[in-house]
C-alpha cells in the first residue's frame, strides 16, 4: 500500500506532519527522503510544532542526532547522510525504543538497521513549491495510522 | 578555601581534560586530538572517533593530574560534558566521570557544552553581567543573553544550519581540506569580494539563517563550471565570509543596543576565525563594547572550559547522579 | 580474593562480584537498552549489596568483546577507569567465550553474534573453553562450513533459521579458566571488535 499526497506550499507539508503527529505513538520511526531542499525538515519542523516543541528545529548534520526532550513526547531527530552508511556506534538503533518520536533524514543509506515496522515517506520535487509525498506504512499500527490521517 | 575541578571534555574528536581553580585558573590541561585521523576521511567519522576516545582516556586523565602534580584527592568535583556532541563520543568521557566519581566518591557535575564554550571567556577574565554571548560553532549558532552566571536566555539562533556546517560545505564545493572551516577563512583572506552573494536572513530578529547562501555558493559553482569557467576559490572565499561576518556582527550589535548590553563574549570553535575577530574587534571599539573573545586554544574543543563552567554549576549545586547519560538536546541549561 | 565480572558486550548484560569461589551478588538481564544509565547504578547495587567496596577487588575481569561496539565500550570504559584508579588488576575475556561457558551436551560450542549483511561474529570452543577456531568476523555461511563436521552447539541472543540455545553464562567457569592470567595494564586495554569500521574499509581499499 501506497499514498501519494500532492503539496502545494510549505504549509501543506506541515499539515501532513501535524495529521500524522496526531496519531502519535511511542517508537514511531518516520524515514524521509528526498534530495536538498524538498522539505524532509519542513516536515520535521512541522512534527515537532504539534508535539508542542518550543525550540527552532534546526539541521542536525553536525551531531548526526539532535534531541527535543520537552514536547508532549520526546522526539528524535536525525540526519544520517553525514554517515555515508557507516552506522556502527552512532547508537541510532537506540532510539527506536526511547519511547518517543523518531524522524530520520536520508534514511535510505541505512537501511539495513531500520526497523521492519515503520513510515517511510519519499518527497519529490515536481517544480518550486509542489511536492508528492509517497507515504508507505510498514506494519498494522502505521497502515492503521495512514488510514487514519490520509 | 580554592575549589579544584577536574573536567573532561570528549564531544566530537578531541579528549580532553583539565584541572581548573576556582572557575579560573588553569592548573593543567591535556588535549589530545584527533583531527589528523579524521582528515583522511574528509570529516570525523563517530566510530572512529569513539575508538579514539576510549584509546586514550585513562592516558589522558593520568597525564592531566601528573602535570597538575595532583592526585584525586585534590579534587573537589568532576565536570563532564553531557551533550551535545557526537553520542558515541560522549559516551565514553560520562562513563569515565561516573566511574572516577564513584570510586573516589567525588560529585558528579553535568556541564552543558554550549556553557562550557561561554565560560572559556571566564579564563581570560571574569565575565562581567549582563553580557550577550555570540556563540558560533560547528553545530550552533545562538546569540544568548546572560543577566547572571549560569543564567542563559537563547535571544537568537540559526533556523536551519549552524554557521560551522555552512563552512564545511562551502569548504566542499570549492574544493578545500578538511578542516574546512579555517582553511576558507585562510582563504578569504587572500581572495578579493567579487561574487554576489546575498545577505541571509538580513531582518530585524536575531535569527540567522546559513542555509540560503550555501545553496546560493553551490549553485554558483554549478554554473560556472557548466560554462566552462573556473571559480576563483580565494574570491569566493572571501565573499562568502564578508557576508556570514557582516550578517553575524550586525545581529550581534543589534542585540547589544536591544537588551542595553555592553559587555560582548564570543564562544565556539568558529570564534578563531580571523574575519569574525577582526570585524567585532573593529565595531566595537567603535560602540565602546567591552568584548572577549578567547584565545584561539580555548575556542575549540577543550576541558578548560568545562572546567571553569563546571565551578560555577558545582557552586550552584547541581549535580548528576550515576544514571547521568550522554544526550543530543540543544537546550542550553 | 574478590572478582569484579563485567560483561556488556553480549545482549546479556552481567555485573557479579565473586569471593574466592562463591557468587555473591549476580545481576543478569537481556536489556540491551539504555545501558549508559543503568549500568553504575547496578554496579554500586552489587558493592552495596556484598558490603564491599571498588578498592576491595583483587581482580576484574571485563569481556572485550567482539559484540555491539557501543556496549563493549561502556563496560570497557568503567574497567579500565576503575582498574587504573584502585590500580586493580584487569583481565579481558572474549565475549565469545563467555558465550561459550554455556552448559551443552556437545562437544563443540559455537557462539554466534549477528553482525549484520550475513555477518557474524563466531569462534568455536570445546567444554573447557578452550579456543579451537579463533574469534572472528566472518561470512554465516563461511563459518558453518568451518565446523559441519563437529558435534556442535550454536550459542546465541540473536535469531538465526537454524537452532541456537541462549542459556545462562557460567562466570565461576570462565573465571577459573582465567585465574591466573596475568592482568593486562589498563592503559593498553582495549576493545577487540574484530571489525575494522566502514570507513577504515573503504579507505583501505583505495
């Protein structure tokens, strides 16, 4: 199963994020792709206002992981690129179960220590402001939430 | 009675610690840096960092006390840095500190990093209230207001990338080494101001933004080197610091004249560059601000810093008990 | 004489401190999480618990892995601070071994880490501990190969399509066997990932 969502602004992003912050839950994984400047932290900075987060979301290529810890629930926020794959202590699996939100950028170059059940969400670029937001749920508790909210 | 702090700094790609007396004074500090294996990889590498770490942090701790001729029971309290910083890095300097303090029964101190850089300045003379500290490094950039010690209020911050990550890669597209930071600042100094670049985020907040002149240099590459040009590395260079400094300086004077501050102290590793240091020097001078900026050893990464922070958090008791993890959070506290 | 037993390396996690050949105080759990927090609490719980204190233990003994690199490293970082400290003596074991220790009918044990991309980290042992295949990082089926031959138990925390038992470690064993080892300076003790990281790899095939 497949969504394909088309945003027309900023705002429309956000929105996607806020829908989904609303079915929150626990070691939500979020993975997100799509090259530089299509909104991977748009939709972050979206995520963590409806957590109720009052820090600015800012890029967190320099340690790898930031932590907002006072939010209705912790989140996690990631941008593996830097790693070029190379995951090893980083402390990344870690995460999945610290009982808050995580949202990784360029989760594709980790696969293979992503967890089998999560929301996998591919953002392209069709020109300036639009995007297409391919959302794929893995696993019943993220099915029922795209259900839910899309 | 003198207050003896033993701190350990181990962030990113330097183990570090020192003894420092009284939040001031540096007895002893050790670095031992790891910048020359990271080169080889064009940037550090956590793992690798994390094995360097553990490599060497009973060396270092031993080498500390030994050239302080002190041994632990001089000590009054430890103080670590918490985060942020690379997890892995961090891990093994919190293991240490809770392991030294529980086999001599020390306190344990948790120091922020960002409070560490701030109270580098407290080593070259005491911080005078209210200040609004400049802090620029490779993962912040924040204009924070101090009305008293230990007192931080975050008046402004990047809303994207931190003004470190913008010289990386700026240090990337034009084709310059590891560390990518103070080469484009060497650089910048030979080039000439000839590209046009905008001025990010040139409104009346204190945020700053870096991520729009980094895409504005990579695009700008891009097309010269589509039209067969080469790009004058030096020039742009230069113009791409002249725009960060100018950007930086007039928020950071701005914000003196907002909160009626007089006193100026730079932190972070980005606070040696020489164009930052030469336009703050020159402004304010010409405002009659009273500014510090550390010597070009405490600006990066050391245990100093943490040493001279972690007195003045040790003087306002707050400690961390054998639980204390390393942690990611930004929030300055 | 009193032991120090630190194992954060396997997804078993064990502090024990045990008198001459007695176990005293034996913490064991498959929570590999939050490790970083909990781990000194547990080990203040073990001395607290015994009426003993750090400087009271004549030898520690650490596994220095193979295993997660993170989790090797905590534990490793705890003995080595506290060995240079209490200048105790700190002796490393395998992680493997320890694995190893493991009561089976066969005559062959063989421990298995999941490394990941079809990776392990295995070595092969008999009853007495003592190592027949070296400890090493190593293709599942390269290593299964290595030993088709022998009666063998596979000795696991990680899931694999083969069986593997996952019983408790028998520390007495694994201290006896090393009881006269001579300590290492914990300066020059370090951990033993068997694995170069990705970085180094790429590098090095430049």
């Amino acid at each position: 199963m497949e969504y394909k969502i088309t945003t027309r602004s900023v705002e429309d992003t956000m929105e996607i994020a806020q829908n989904i912050e609303s079915e929150k839950f626990p070691n939500m994984i979020i993975c997100l792709d799509g090259e530089l400047g299509s909104g991977k932290t748009v939709f972050t900075k979206g995520l963590a206002n409806a957590l109720g987060i009052n820090e600015v979301i800012t890029s967190p290529t320099f340690t790898i992981i930031k932590e907002y810890l006072y939010g209705e629930m912790p989140l996690y926020h990631m941008d593996v690129y830097r790693l070029d794959g190379n995951v090893d202590g980083v402390g990344i699996e870690e995460y999945f179960t610290k009982g808050g939100i995580v949202v990784i950028e360029w989760a594709d170059t980790i696969k293979d220590i992503l967890p089998k059940e999560r929301l996998d969400i591919k953002i392209k670029v069709l020109d300036e402001d639009v995007r297409t937001l391919i959302i794929e749920p893995h696993g019943k508790a993220y099915e029922e939430l795209c259900e839910v909210v899309l | 009675m003198d207050t003896y702090i033993l701190a350990i700094e181990s962030s990113c790609d330097e183990t570090s610690l020192s003894i420092i007396k009284n939040g001031s004074e540096e007895i002893s500090t050790v670095v031992l840096s790891q910048m020359d294996t990271h080169a080889n990889y064009g940037g550090v590498v956590p793992e690798i960092a994390s094995r360097m770490h553990i490599e060497n942090i009973t060396i270092v701790i031993e080498e500390c006390l030994n050239k302080a001729n002190m041994t632990m029971d001089d000590i009054d309290a430890i103080a670590i840095t918490y985060g942020p910083g690379l997890i892995g890095s961090l891990l093994i300097g919190v293991m240490a500190a809770k392991t030294l303090a529980y086999i001599y029964n020390k306190p344990l101190v948790p120091v922020h990093h960002i409070a560490g850089h701030i109270y580098a300045n407290n080593l070259v003379r005491p911080m005078e209230f209210p200040l609004m500290a400049l802090v620029v490094s490779g993962g912040h950039t924040e204009l924070v207001y101090m009305k008293e010690h230990y007192s931080f209020e975050v008046v402004g911050t990047t809303l994207d990338d931190a003004i470190g990550e913008a010289y990386d890669k700026v240090a990337r597209v034009i084709g310059v080494k590891y560390p990518g930071g103070p080469n484009v600042d060497k650089l910048a100094h030979i080039g000439k101001d000839t590209y046009d670049l905008p001025l990010p985020l040139n409104d009346d907040t204190f945020n700053f933004s870096f991520s729009g002149i980094k895409s504005a240099v990579i695009n700008l590459a891009h097309n010269e080197e589509q039209r067969g040009n080469t790009i004058n590395k030096e020039d742009l260079a230069c113009s791409f610091q002249n725009r960060v400094v100018d950007i930086l300086t007039k928020k950071t004077m701005h914000a003196l004249t907002e909160y009626g501050v007089k006193n100026l102290i730079v932190a972070g590793g980005v606070s040696a560059n020489k164009g930052l240091r030469e336009k703050l020097t020159y402004l304010c001078e010409k405002e009659g601000i009273n500014l510090t900026i550390p010597e070009i050893k405490y600006c990066t990464d050391n245990a100093a810093m943490i040493g001279a922070a972690g007195y003045f958090a040790y003087k306002l008791g707050r400690r961390a008990d054998l639980t204390l993890n390393a942690k990611a959070t930004d929030r300055l506290n | 004489m009193k032991y120090l037993f630190i194992n954060t390396s396997t997804k078993k996690l064990v502090i024990s401190i045990v008198v001459d050949n007695e176990i005293k105080y034996d913490y064991t759990d498959d929570n590999s999480s939050d490790l970083s927090s909990r781990i000194m609490p547990i080990i203040d719980e073990a001395f607290k618990s015994t009426n003993l204190k750090p400087e009271d233990i004549d030898t520690i003994f650490v596994t220095n892995g193979p295993g997660s690199f993170t989790g090797i490293r905590i534990g490793l970082t705890i003995a080595k601070v506290m060995a240079w400290g209490l200048k105790i003596k700190v002796v490393p074991i395998s992680s493997l071994e320890l694995m190893a220790s493991v009561d089976s009918s066969k005559e062959y044990i063989a421990p298995l880490i999941d490394a990941r991309r079809d990776y392990v980290f295995a070595g092969l042992y008999d009853k007495n501990l003592n190592q027949i295949v070296p400890d090493k990082h190593i293709l599942l089926s390269e290593f299964k190969s290595l030993v088709k031959d022998k009666d063998v138990v596979y000795v696991s925390h990680d899931e694999f399509d083969f069986e593997v038992i996952n019983n408790s470690y028998d520390i007495l064993k694994v201290i006896n066997k090393h009881i006269n080892d001579e300590g290492v300076n914990p300066h020059t003790l370090n951990p033993n990932y068997l694995k170069l990281t990705e970085a180094e790899e790429k590098l090095k095939e430049k």
